[in-house]
C-alpha cells in the first residue's frame, strides 16, 4: 500500500532531524498542521503549505514531486484514465471573453477557491462561459472535470441523482450523498454545476460536499448566488461593442447567406448592437430575424419591442429584468396560432417530439400541423432542433430564459393545469406503450425512447403526485419499473413508487397489486428485503381481493422471492410452483418465462441441478420466443450455474459467451456483471487465480455503479469456485 502524507511527512521530518515545531517553523506554519498531518487528522493540505514542506525538508526533483503529490492528496498521473473529462462539446467558439475566461480559470486554480459561482441574466453566456472555462483548466485537475446539467431537474432533492449519475454513480437512495463522496474521496476535481438558480435548496448539498471532499473545487452557474460561506462569485459582464457586430453578423449569415455583407449595413448592425445591451442571446434572436425583416426594419422594431430591462423591481428574478423584453418581442412576431404554440411548449422539461406538440396542441392537430408550427417557431430562433441519433425522431428544446417567458404567457392564458393534465396523459400512455414493449425485440429502442423523455416524465410524475392523481400515479409506477431497473435507477424508482403507494384514494385492486409488485421488484436488487416482505403480504390481500390470475401469480412470486433471498430455499418452492402454475394456465408470457426461471433457481439451491436445467431451457424457449434478449441473458447465466456445479466448466464458458452473444452490448450492467462472475468462476475452476480475481473484482466494480445488492443465492455459485481458488 502507498505511504500517505502523514506517514511520508514524519518518516522525512525524522530524516532531516527535525522536531515538529523546527519543521512548523522552517516552513513558516503552525506546528498544529504538521501535528494534526502525521496523527492522521489532516490527509491533505493545499498546494503553497505543501511547497512550503518540501523546501523545508530539503526535498529536490522528483522526491519532491512525489512528495508534493501526496501531501494535496491527488491521486497518480495514471490514475486519469478511470477519470475522464466528461464536458459538454462546444459546437461554435465562445466570442470575446477572452477577459473573462482567463479571471475565471485563474480563480478555478486557486487553491483557495473552493466555490465559484457564475451569475448574471438569462442568455448572457454563462453556460459557454463555465465549459469554456473548466475544458481551459482542466490539466489542472487530477481527478477529472465533471459536469451536471441541473435545467431537467424540478426539485433540489433531485440534484444529487443527477450529479451521481455524472460521476457514474447511480441512485442509492439515502447513502447517495455517503457514495459521492465516497467516490471523490481523495481526488482532486472540479464539478461543474449547470442552471441552479431554480433549486437554490440544493445548495445545502454543495456545502456539505466541500466540507466532506476538500479537494474539490465547485463551478456553479446560476441567476443569483448560491450564499455559502467560502463562496466566490463572478458576474458574467455583457460582451463588448466590437464582439457584438461580430456574433450578429456570423448568426446572420448562417441565417441568410450575404446577410450583412453589404457596406452600408455596418452602421445599422452598430446601432442595433447598441440597443442589445451586449446580451449574447437577445444578439443572436435578433441576427435570426433576417432570415424575415430586412436590417432597416429590424432596427425600427427595436426601437419599441426590444427595451431590456436592467433596473426592475428586485423582487423579481434577473431573467425578468433583463430578458423579458427581448422574447416578448419575439413572441408579439407570432401569430395568434403561434403564439398558442409556442406557449403550450413550456409543458415540457428536456425536450420534446412531434408527437408531444401534436399532444399538446389539441385534438384537432396531427404532425403535419404540428411539423408546420415547430418550423414556424425554429425560423424565429424560439426553440431549437437538438442534435440527435439519426435513427430517432426529431427532437426540440427551448432555451431556458425563453421558456420561463412561455411559462408566464401560459399561466396568463390560464391553459396551465389544462395542458399539465394532457402532458401526463401523453405521456403515461407513451410509458404504458413503451411497458408492452420493453420485454419483446424492440425493448433496447423503447427503453433508449424512455431515457430521452426523463426530465418530461418527471415532470409528469411531480406533477400527478402534487395533485395526488392517485390511479395516474400508479399506472406510471407499473409502466415506469422495468425502465428504473434496467437502467440501474432504483433509488430514484423506489422515491415515486413509495410516493405512488402512499397515496390515498380508490383504484382498482389489480392497479394497486401491480403496482406493489412493480415495487417489489424496484427494492429486489437493492437488497431490501424487510420492504419485499411487507409488499408481498399486501400484494397478496389485494390480489385474492380482486381475483385477478395474473395478480396472485405475482404475490406468489414476492412471496417465493423473498424466501430465496432470505436462504429459505425450501419454503421458496410451493409459492414459485404455484406461480408457475397459475402461469401454464394463461398462455405464453413474460410471466410465465419468468415463473420457470425463478422456480429454476429455486430447485437449483434446492439441490437438484437436472431439473433446474428443465426449468431453466424451458424459460429460455419462451424468453426467445418472445424477443426478450435481457432476460434470455439472465437465463443464459443460470444455466452456466447448473453447469458450473455438474463440473461441466467449459460448458459454463460456453453459455456466458452465448449470453454476451444476445446481448449483442445492449446489457444492464445487472446482467454484464453476473456473466463476468461465471467467467471469473470458470477461470478459477482452471486456476488461473489471478485473471478469476480480476475478473471478480471487475464484476463488483460494476455492480457499484448502480448500487446493486444481490441476493445471496444469486452468487453463491460462482463465487463458491472463485473464493476456493483465491484462497
């Protein structure tokens, strides 16, 4: 193990025959940090203490380096690779802040800066400004450079979700913020916090962060300061006359070819710049329209539609007294349809589809009228068209300063809870139809669909539960589990199924069974079996309530689950068999696969591999019959597990490869990490100890990424070889 700063600063302290208080005083320090550093209550110090260490301890080149290195707690140069700089791409050069990017960079590399937060307007730039920023200081970061984007989320309970998932750490519920930290430990980062003024709640998060990680270092941008203590602030300045003309001009030539270009047009783009006041986003609204008002008018509309607002009231939010002019001018361009539409569009968070607008825009509309007003809206620089897989839909989004206008215009019209209600109603009948699909060949292109539209459905959700629309909130929760499970978000699934759950109201039996099955099998792989527990038992009241088959087939299978989970093998079999059974009754399903699986793996802990293997096959049949390639995996790994207790090793191999084969790199890391522990298994078996450990460890790794928990009895067998072999 790697010596750590307190060990290496006694250990050179005794070297050079110096008592702590000689080395404190040569180095111009307390004697308290040199104290509190070699007892292990200090594991890092900032860089111009440490400097000040190793030229008072006689350090030189690399000895130095070294130690210097340790004493900031950074981690190895190699380390990097685990760590990449994850910033979103730029696609045109940021104009002019020159100025500023340098104050700002400078400030990131501070040791002293632990919170800079970049506030001004809407539109002035501060998004550009941060990427910008961080990519030109990132060599400064050891730990890497890692940004969240913060304008989807709708609850500052919801920011430490996101930043988790920009750090590869998904959902844990309660221990989410103990596994950030736990995650950065020790590096040395910075976090790029994006569009915070709207969850100013979560600043609690921020402050808790940079007491927990002192190698941190905290880029925020946002409409106002964030108010903690140690907090810097940089209020983003307007650009300059000359970096006005030039973004108007670029923006109107890619609007219209030639725009501009004439002589005579430089003494108008001046005066319209002029009156622009240097905001980069009232600059490049303007420069679209000349795609439909020639440079003359343009400026004469100004004039009277385009007064921005630097003094008003303080109660007010920035944006509102600095941008509300500009967009309002634009949205006084529209027509009276446009203007409906462009307003009904602030329903959404993250973007949305032709299929949303037409959704939106009533039942009269269809794509074409939809298409039709999206086009009229992209003309005028309201909305944007988001850069997307070629294969999909094409995808829309509002900035966000002109979406906060929309949003007034859309409660002035009093439309608000009109199209909050038909934007759930769309989209929980785009969940349930993407639910029907997500077990059949097209599940990876149904739950890549339900990934783009997050920020729409919790939007939705927040939405149905804060109106407790108690039989819409459980619909979601049973539509919306296979999607948390497979894409490792328990934490945040279990927040709206409990939330679902624990409304009030009357539904049918068979809603309200599904949706505690649905539960269930959200809280499975994060190990809460007691919740489990408590579901089953509901599960099965409600269940023999409603007399649904398929209802009491899932109870059961609660039930069993739980059971096996616990070790209690033998009590698993009669609810799993009864499942099954209840299943062979209704014809071929999900279900009924699933039902053969679980009983499989019942038999298999139960001591009898052969008829395992039967129940397993037979679950394999109908999985691919059904185009389930998830679980024909899953399937897959339990019959490499009846093979690796017959001895049969290169049989094991053979169906993990076949497993990695159906796939076809689409997995959920559930399933990738269960075929690497068969591999790791069989590479033990052969005795390769250090390729089954690797390969072990790698597979835990993985599981860590979405906080999964399994069950015992799911790695019992496989890593009954691999301890064998590496002990």
């Amino acid at each position: 193990m790697a010596e750590g700063f307190g060990a290496s600063l006694k250990r050179l302290r005794l070297r050079a025959g110096l008592t702590q208080e000689q080395l404190a005083e040569k180095a111009g320090i307390s004697a308290r940090t040199v104290s509190d550093a070699e007892r292990g209550l200090r594991t890092s110090v900032y860089a111009n203490t440490a400097r000040r260490l190793s030229t008072a301890l006689g350090l030189v080149d690399n000895e130095c380096d070294a130690f210097e290195r340790v004493a900031r707690g950074r981690v190895p140069v190699d380390a990097k690779q685990d760590w990449p700089a994850r910033l979103p791409q730029l696609t045109t050069a940021v104009l002019g802040r020159e100025e500023e990017l340098k104050e700002v960079a400078g400030r990131l590399l501070d040791p002293a800066v632990r919170l800079l937060t970049l506030t001004g307007p809407g539109g002035i730039g501060k998004t550009r400004l941060a990427i910008e920023a961080a990519s030109r200081s990132g060599g400064g970061f050891d730990g890497g450079v890692f940004f969240a984007s913060l304008g989807e989320v709708s609850e500052a309970s919801l920011a430490a979700p996101v930043l988790a998932r920009a750090l590869g750490v998904l959902e844990t519920g309660p221990d989410l913020e103990r596994l950030i930290v736990q995650r950065l430990s020790g590096r040395q980062v910075l976090l790029v916090l994006d569009t915070f003024e709207h969850i100013l709640g979560a600043a609690a998060l921020v402050y808790s962060l940079m007491l927990a990680l002192p190698e941190a270092t905290f880029l925020v941008t946002s409409r106002s300061a964030l108010r903690l203590r140690g907090e810097q602030e940089f209020a983003v300045p307007p650009v300059d006359r000359a970096t006005a003309e030039q973004l108007f001009i670029e923006r109107a030539r890619a609007a219209r070819a030639g725009a501009a270009d004439d002589p005579s047009a430089r003494a108008l783009v001046v005066e319209i710049c002029d009156r622009l006041d240097g905001i980069p986003l009232a600059i490049e609204l303007a420069a679209a329209r000349v795609r439909h008002l020639p440079l003359n008018a343009l400026r004469d509309e100004l004039g009277s539609r385009l007064q921005l607002l630097t003094g008003g009231p303080v109660d007010l939010p920035k944006r509102q007294r600095t941008m509300r002019d500009t967009v309002a001018w634009s949205y006084d361009l529209l027509t009276e349809s446009q203007m409906r539409l462009f307003r009904r569009l602030a329903v959404f968070s993250g973007g949305f589809d032709l299929d949303a607008v037409a959704a939106m825009c009533g039942p009269q509309s269809g794509r074409s009228e939809a298409l039709g007003g999206i086009s009229d809206l992209l003309d005028q620089s309201l909305i944007l068209l988001s850069e997307a897989d070629p294969a999909s839909s094409p995808r829309y989004r509002m900035l966000d300063v002109i979406r906060d206008y929309a949003s007034e215009r859309l409660a002035a019209a009093g439309e608000g809870e009109m199209l909050s209600r038909r934007h759930a109603d769309h989209f929980l009948a785009l969940a349930e139809e993407a639910e029907r699909n997500l077990t059949g060949p097209e599940q990876q292109t149904w739950f890549a669909r339900l990934d783009r539209e997050r920020g729409n459905l919790r939007r939705a959700l927040a939405w149905v539960l804060g109106r407790h629309e108690t039989e819409l909130a459980l619909r979601y929760t049973c539509a919306l589990w296979r999607f948390w499970r497979h894409a490792g978000e328990f934490a945040e699934g279990r927040r709206w199924s409990d939330a679902a759950l624990a409304l009030t109201g009357a539904v049918p039996d068979s809603l309200r069974a599904r949706a505690l099955w649905a539960t269930a099998f959200i809280a499975y792989p994060q190990g809460d079996y007691t919740r489990m527990a408590e579901l089953a038992a509901e599960d099965l009241e409600v269940a023999q309530r409603g007399g649904e088959a398929m209802d009491l087939r899932n109870a059961l299978t609660i039930t069993g689950q739980v059971a096996m989970c616990e070790g209690r093998f033998g009590q698993a079999l009669a609810p799993l068999e009864q499942a099954l059974k209840i299943c062979q009754g209704l014809g071929r399903s999900w279900q009924l696969a699933t039902s053969y699986m679980n009983l499989g793996n019942a038999v298999l802990h139960s001591g009898d591999a052969e008829a395992a293997r039967a129940l397993f096959e037979e679950a394999l049949a109908v999985y691919r019959e059904l185009g389930d390639v998830t679980f024909a995996a899953r399937t897959l790994v339990w019959l490499a597990h009846v093979a690796l207790v017959e001895g049969r090793i290169e049989g094991a191999e053979s169906l993990a490869t076949d497993a990695v084969g159906v796939l076809g790199g689409q997995g959920d890391r559930i399933n990738l990490a269960e075929i690497q522990e068969v591999v790791a298994a069989v590479a033990a078996a052969r005795g390769d100890v250090e390729r089954a450990a690797s390969l072990a460890d790698e597979a835990a790794a993985l599981r860590e990424t979405i906080a999964s928990r399994p069950p015992p009895f799911e790695q019992a067998i496989p890593f009954r070889l691999i301890k064998a072999a590496v002990r």
